[in-house]
C-alpha cells in the first residue's frame, strides 16, 4: 500500500517546475513510467523526460466495492498479485510485455498505452475500467476527473480520454480501476478452419447465448476461450464440438497460450519482431489492424494474427504503409504501426479525416496549449497539430 504520510505536494512540485520550464523554452517532454511501451511510436524526439516509475504505490482497494486506486508508478505485477489474494483481477487483461522491460509495466503506462489483452471483446476495452484519474497538464495544473465508485455520471468522462493518450495530454498520477472475480470456470477448444471460415464461425457463435470470451486464428487454427458458469461452459463446449469439431487444449497449456497471446511472447510475435529486425532495410513492420469483426481477410502477404472475433488484426509484412491504410479503411477500420524497423508515430495523416484531425487538435489544445507533450510520439506532424 502507499505511505500516506508521504507529501504528494513535493514530487508534484518537481514535475510542475519541469513542464512549466519547457513550456517557457519550447521545449517538449516525453512521460515514461519503466519504458515497456518504449518501442511503439516515436520515442527519439523531445528534450527530457518526466519519469513516473518512482510515484508507486495503492491507495486504496475496496474488494466488496469492485475498486482500486493506484499511483501512476505502481507496477502491474503488483496489483495483480494483490488482486489475486481476493479472487480478483484486470478483466480487460493488459500487456506486460516483459520482453521489453525487466522492471515490468507501470499502472499509469497501462492507461496511457490503451492496450488491452484477449479478454477486451467481451470485458471491454482499458477505457471501460477507468473509473476517475487525477492527471497533470501542459500547464502544470492538477486535474481530477471521475470518482472511485462503479456509478459515477457527474461531469464529462475525461478519465477515460487519458486511456491511450500516450502521454500526450499530460501526466497521469493516479487512476482509479474497477476489478472483476475472476471466472468461475475456463475451458479453451482448438478447430482448425482456415481465416475466412474462423471469421465467419466466431462471429456466428458470438450472436449466440455462449460465454465465448476470446478467440485467435493463426496459421489454420481457431482457439477460442469460453469463461462462465461451469454448466454454461461445459454445454456449450458439448455444442461447439458437435458443430465444429476440433479438441479440448488442457488448461496449463492453454493458460500458457493466452498468457503468450496477452504478453506478445508466444511464437506469432516473437517471430514477427524477429522479422522485422531482420527485414530492417526492406521495412517490415508488425501492423495492427482494427475493422469490423465481420470484415473479409484483408488479404495482405505476410504472418497474419487475427484476435478479437475478427475485430483486431496483426499483420506482418513488407508492404508499403499506404496500402496497409488503403486496405484497412476499405475494410471500414484503419491501421496502426506496432513495431517497425522504421521510426514512424503511432497515428498516421492517412488515419484522421480533416473534421476528426481538428477535434484532436482542439482537445490537444486545451490539456496542452505550449505542446510541452507533443513529442511527435502519436501524431506524424508536429506543427500541423498546433492551433493557432
């Protein structure tokens, strides 16, 4: 737990003096709690960094009220095991990716990245979790947003703009989550069908009274994870295996799958970093794809991933980015560069119509208007995203 005897008011005060310093020489900070995230978007810009990492701690944690809060530095691994010990967890399963950190993911870095593991199709996305936030400005103010209960409608829902905002609108300090128990009973069903099929399948049972909790096809096979009540599961593993086929994977080495599936550490992954390391000069990338879940194969060369009952879509390839945008917005969805060997932002000028560009920029504005922030990490132009 946090000392509360400690004054939040001292490391407050550095961090403020820090961004107003920049404001006052134009200069541009990056936020970083222990740099799990350090490969996604344009980190090599701004001027300094604003460390995070040693702002630890839980406030608080209500097991009967579904709540906990937590300091932006606090490690996720640390939540999680204090979670366990009341049969409680994360529901929306965030990457740790502790093959690019040995300190492991912070829980303001969670927010911030938005990233969410398999369970986000059924339990929703990090932005769903976020109950309130208190959160420093381009300004140097502290902002509190939302509260610590499950039914908070007061006000706009600002806490929740932060969750994927990669430290471009300001410092989170602190976040309030809601927590799930965990599942009473899992069971993992493997099929082999090759992409189209296992589109179409997924999404014809998730229209169904099934708890399907997640789902991944990859290279002809479809895995699906079914969470729930044990009659519930074990009927409607008796009901899929009737229709479909396929086999009963045991639970370690499911666990194991989803495990590596949520971390990025099973083989898809580590072998599309290796790729794109190997294909540096041809520039590969790891893209991930975001369409309608019923959306055809998007029918691009390389390793495909899909997650998500069709919803998420990882690609490996070598393909020039405008025709991964071109394909993806086709397909009524747009496309987000993961890992490259190329230095390039997370969100691409070919992503953003003009009217969705400027509601950007106005929000941008007002959490930042001396762009202390904008390192350049998210937004392909620096400039551009300046209003004058």
């Amino acid at each position: 737990m946090a000392d509360h005897t400690a004054n939040p008011n001292q490391q407050w005060s550095e961090w403020r003096d820090q961004i107003r310093a920049a404001a006052t020489d134009a200069q541009r900070i990056r936020v970083r709690g222990s740099g799990t995230k350090d490969f996604l978007g344009d980190t090599m810009q701004g001027d300094g960094v604003l460390q995070t990492s040693g702002w630890r701690g839980v406030e608080s944690y209500e097991p009967t009220e579904l709540v906990v809060k937590v300091r932006a530095g606090t490690p996720l691994a640390e939540v999680e095991s204090l979670l366990s010990t009341k049969g409680q967890y994360l529901a929306f399963e965030p990457p740790r990716y502790g093959w690019a950190s040995y300190e492991g993911a912070t829980m303001g870095g969670v927010v911030a990245a938005g990233l969410s593991g398999p369970g986000r199709v059924s339990r929703g996305a990090v932005r769903d979790h976020v109950l309130g936030c208190t959160v420093m400005n381009g300004r140097g103010e502290v902002l509190h947003f939302g509260g610590s209960v499950m039914k908070n409608v007061a006000g706009f829902d600002l806490s929740r703009l932060m969750a994927g905002s990669m430290g471009t609108l300001g410092v989170i300090l602190d976040v309030t989550l809601k927590v799930m128990p965990q599942p009473v009973s899992t069971a993992t069903l493997r099929i082999e069908m090759n992409e189209a099929d296992a589109l179409s399948q997924v999404n014809q049972w998730a229209a169904q009274p099934i708890p399907l909790d997640a789902s991944a096809w990859w290279d002809g096979m479809l895995v699906l994870r079914l969470r729930g009540a044990r009659s519930a599961v074990a009927s409607s593993v008796q009901r899929m295996y009737k229709e479909r086929g396929g086999e009963l994977i045991a639970p370690p080495l499911a666990e194991g799958f989803w495990q590596g599936l949520r971390d990025h550490s099973d083989e898809f992954f580590t072998r599309a970093r290796a790729a794109v390391v190997k294909g540096g000069a041809h520039g590969v990338t790891l893209w991930r794809v975001s369409v309608p879940p019923t959306a055809a194969p998007l029918g691009l060369p390389g390793e495909n991933l899909t997650e998500w009952f069709g919803a998420q879509r990882w690609v490996c390839t070598a393909v020039p980015a405008a025709t991964v945008h071109e394909l993806a917005a086709r397909a009524g969805g747009h496309a987000q560069p993961f890992v490259s060997s190329q230095v390039q932002p997370l969100v691409d000028e070919l992503d953003l119509s003009p009217v969705l560009r400027r509601l950007h920029e106005r929000v941008q504005q007002a959490f930042d208007p001396d762009g202390v922030f904008m390192t350049g990490r998210k937004w392909g132009s620096l400039e551009s995203a300046r209003v004058s």
